[in-house]
C-alpha cells in the first residue's frame, strides 16, 4: 500500500491540511454567517439578538488561532523533512508566535493588541525566511511569489491577526468596519488561492513521490 513508506514526518505533515479541511474551513463558513447576520442585525434587516455580532468574533478568533497553528505544524513538518540543523531555537520562535496568538484572546488595550498581533505575524514572516523552509519565491519581485501557498499563507495570517486585533475598534467605528469589510473579501480570496495551491503542491508531491 502507498501509506505503508510513510514515516512519522510524514503522517505528522499530513495535520496541516487535515486541520485545515476539518476545522479552519467549517469556521470560516460560520464566521461568514454570523458576520452578514451581525451586519443585518445592524443595518435593522433582522431582528437577531445582540449576541450575534459576539458570536461572530469568537469564531473569528477560533478561525486565527487555527490558521496559525496549521501554519506552525506546516512550517515544523517542512524544516523536518528537509533539514538536520538545529530545531530548538525555532521551536522557542514557533511557541512564541503561539504564544502572542493567544495573548491576543485576553489582551485588553489597541497598543496591547496590535504588539501581540504583529509578535505573531513577524514571527511566521522569520520562520518561513529559514533557508531550511522550502517555499516558492522569496522576493515580491519573484513572479513565483504569487503562485507560493506559503506568502498567500503568511499573508492570509496577518489580515486575521488584523481583524482579530482590531476587533473592538470594528465594533464601534463605521470606518473600520468598512475596512474589516474589505478586507474580508481578500480574507476570502486567499483562503481559495489557498484551497488551489495546497492542492497543487499535494499533488506534485504525490507525483514526485
């Protein structure tokens, strides 16, 4: 059988997607619902209950911290199978981007927030510079950039660690919500260039395999 060469790598590289399909995917579906039924609730379409809009930002940050640890596992999988270089010190980087994330669930002030918020994501941005992380592209100027699962990753984390920051100033501020708005669109986006590109490099795995 195909499984029966995996090794533990293998089988521990395959929790990335799995967590992906299983959890990040249904959580982005429920936040979307209950963010267009916290819109409706505001704009008076719908007689819903304040709780709605509460509900909507749980699963928002349920929808972060999951992409995040996807991202981690992904990155751990990668610089195991392709690296016999020292793990400890970007074990310590990967539990302290973990680390923020979580802050970010009880942090209280914006200056609090957003320090937190880019702990997390400038730390993803120096784990994936490692030579040992394997990734199309490491320059904007790299036409290859844009067809990388790994920056549209990255940059799919900042815009949730964004929102999940920005959280209370989108609740009470017109301007923001029109920007949570916006960039929820391209949230959306990257999640299907995510979808299509995950599924390429799976598959030329498979292939090269």
């Amino acid at each position: 059988m195909p499984s029966a060469g995996m090794t533990a790598t293998d089988w521990f590289a395959l929790l990335h997607p799995v967590l992906i399909i299983l959890f990040v995917y249904p959580v982005v579906g429920a936040t979307i619902r209950l963010g267009i039924l916290a819109r409706e609730r505001r704009l008076d379409i719908n007689p819903l209950p304040p709780t709605v809009g509460v509900e909507h930002a749980d699963h928002g940050r349920w929808l972060t911290t999951g992409v995040v640890v996807a991202v981690l596992i992904a990155m751990a999988a990668t610089y195991a199978m392709g690296s016999g270089g020292p793990a400890f010190p970007l074990l310590l980087a990967g539990a302290g981007c973990l680390a923020s994330c979580l802050a970010l669930w009880r942090a209280k002030g914006p200056m609090l927030r957003a320090g937190f918020a880019l702990l997390c994501w400038f730390g993803l941005l120096g784990l994936g510079s490692q030579p040992a992380l394997w990734h199309l592209g490491r320059s904007p100027l790299d036409g290859t950039v844009w067809g990388s699962h790994y920056w549209s990753g990255v940059l799919l984390c900042g815009l949730l660690l964004f929102a999940m920051a920005a959280a209370p100033e989108t609740l009470r501020s017109p301007r923001m919500r029109r920007l949570h708005v916006s960039a929820a669109f391209l949230t959306a986006l990257l999640l299907a260039v995510q979808a299509i590109s995950g599924s390429r490099d799976l598959l030329g795995m498979a292939l090269g395999g």
